[in-house]
C-alpha cells in the first residue's frame, strides 16, 4: 500500500514550530496597514488588502492562549484561502514548506490532531484550519 505525502508549510508561533497544511493562496506576507473592525471579535486583529483580495489578519497567539516572553506587534501572516474567503494567521517568522509522509495523532490536542516528527525526534504539530476558524466569531 502506498503511503500518501501531504504538503505543509511550516511557521514560528512563541519560539515553537507549527505546520500548515499547504492549502490555496498560501504564502507569507509582511504588511503595515491594518483596517480595525469595530466590534470585531478580539482574535480579528483587522482586514488587509494584498493582490486584489481583502484578507482577514487572525492573531493566531491569542486564539491558542501561547504566551511569548517578548510581545512585538507582529506585521508577518501566512495568508490561506478557505471556504471562498481569505485569511492572514499573524506567525513570528516564516519557514520552509516541507513533503511529509508520515502522519501520526493526538486526539488531546484539539486544534492540533496530528503532527509529523522530524529526523532529530521534534514532533510538528499540524493546525487544523476548522478548529480554529470555529473559535472564533468572524461573521457577527
């Protein structure tokens, strides 16, 4: 039986690393202007404009509760597309995007189901795009 690869794009979050699965419209943009949306959820940090689409900017620390030492604005997100719409998961820096071809699982972690380990033993934790979208009040 052959052994399915999936792709992910891997990213800094509070000195840790973090998968993506590789999904449409993914890329790692800097950007400087950021709309507020009044009365917007907390973890909407606002809406961008980048390649003629508006991207909603999710601060993905604050909906993980990952508390960092140093709390710099961030002005770097990993910009994906789902659903029809696009959204922007402020990281602290971006990294390589990586085949993987063994997936294992972690029912305890709920927005991280599954992770892969790397050569030197480091498990990767992949996030699950609908578990966080579900948490957070995006269309009220």
């Amino acid at each position: 039986m052959a052994v399915r690869t999936e792709k992910f794009i891997l990213f800094y979050l509070g000195g840790e690393k973090y998968a993506l699965p590789a999904l449409s419209a993914n890329q790692f943009i800097e950007f400087s202007d950021l709309a507020l949306v009044p009365k917007a959820d907390q973890d909407i940090r606002g809406l961008i404009y980048h390649n003629g689409n508006i991207i909603t900017i999710i601060d993905l620390k604050r909906v993980l509760k990952i508390v960092s030492p140093k709390r710099e604005a961030s002005h770097m997100c990993l910009t994906f597309e789902y659903g029809g719409y696009y959204y922007g998961l402020l990281v602290d820096q971006g990294d390589e995007t990586l085949a993987v071809k063994n997936i294992s699982s972690d029912r305890q972690r709920p927005v991280f189901k599954r992770y892969f380990t790397t050569p030197d033993k480091k498990r990767i934790y992949i996030l699950d795009i609908e578990e966080v979208l579900s948490q957070i009040n995006i269309y009220d």
